[in-house]
C-alpha cells in the first residue's frame, strides 16, 4: 500500500511539475558561484515557487544575455535573481535590456577584491537601470525578496513568507530562552 501511494505522488508531482513555468529566474556568471546562489534555489523551492538556473555571462556570452533578458518577461520571468563576482556586469546587463526586476546578489569569487569590487559593481548602477542589491553572498535574502515581490499579488505566497517570518522570530524567542539558562555571577536579569 505504501509503495503504491509513494508511486501515485511521484506521478502526481511529475505531472505538475511538466506544467509548471518558471516565475523566477536564477542566473549566475559561472557555476563557480552556484555554492552562494543554491541558497536562493533552496527558498524558493521550501516556498513552491517554480523557478529556473542558468549560467550566462555578460563578458564571455553577451548576445545570449541580452536575448534572456530582452524575452524574460514574455517567457513569464516575474523576478530575476542575478548573481556575478569580480566585476559583476551581468545584473546591471540584464537589467539594462529588461523591465522585470533584477535582484543582484555580489559574490566573493577568486578573482574578487574580497567582494568589494562585486558589491560595488551590482550596487553603484546608473539612473534608470536599477538593480535592487543584497548582501555579499547572500542569496537567502535574494531569494526572500523575490517571493516577497511575488507575494504582492499571490495570497498563498504571501502566507508562505509570513510564516517563513514568523518561524524567525521564534528562534529569536528561543534563543533568549537559551540564554537565560547560562548563569554568570554579576549577570542582571
């Protein structure tokens, strides 16, 4: 019986998923930044938002960039995730041939000033090409923030972030609580 019901969920979620379309694009310079922007890949999946990942570079493909970004929206991209080290053009390129949101996300990479020149890169953009940056490595929040952009007109993933919220401020709760329990002599309470 429970072989059988394992059997039809697989059938069920293969299903759904030859019909899903991503609403999300995760696009990084190369695969040496995919350790920092699976952390994107992972929210977004905890939350059920389809989403795809590619690699595209500004410097090494820029044609196929601009065909991705100029074809984002009508492919049904809602929000992109871009993330780049060292000089990090392809947010700002991107964002330059689309009107869909472009989160940058700058990676510390091997080529990178420590990730400064990454930050500095997808944060300094010029007047009328935004690129909303997170922090450096911090793709989590990249991914907060497009299913937070999703959430504006989607009730069930809006519900998804807030407990997703909700569930931090418990840590925070418990972690007080934790701390509580560590006795020092001239600690106040």
């Amino acid at each position: 019986m429970y072989k059988y019901q394992n059997r039809i969920i697989n059938i069920f979620a293969d299903k759904i998923k030859n019909n899903m379309k991503a609403v999300v694009s995760i696009i990084m310079g190369s695969t040496s930044d995919m350790p920092v922007m699976k952390k994107a890949a992972e929210f977004l999946n905890e939350m059920e938002i389809p989403f795809e990942i590619n690699a595209l570079s500004a410097h090494r493909v820029p044609q196929l960039v601009e065909e991705f970004a100029s074809n984002a929206r009508k492919n049904g991209i809602k929000v992109i995730i871009a993330g780049a080290g060292g000089a990090a053009h392809l947010p700002g390129v991107v964002a330059a041939f689309t009107t869909v949101p472009v989160i940058g996300v700058p990676c510390r990479s091997s080529i990178s000033i420590d990730g400064w020149d990454s930050i500095l890169s997808i944060l300094q953009m010029p007047p009328g090409i935004p690129v909303a940056t997170v922090g450096l490595d911090a793709s989590l929040n990249a991914g907060i923030l497009a299913a937070q952009i999703l959430a504006t007109d989607n009730e069930e993933i809006h519900s998804k972030v807030n407990t997703y919220k909700e569930n931090l401020k418990l840590k925070i709760v418990k972690a007080n609580k934790d701390l509580a329990s560590h006795e020092y002599s001239f600690r106040v309470q």
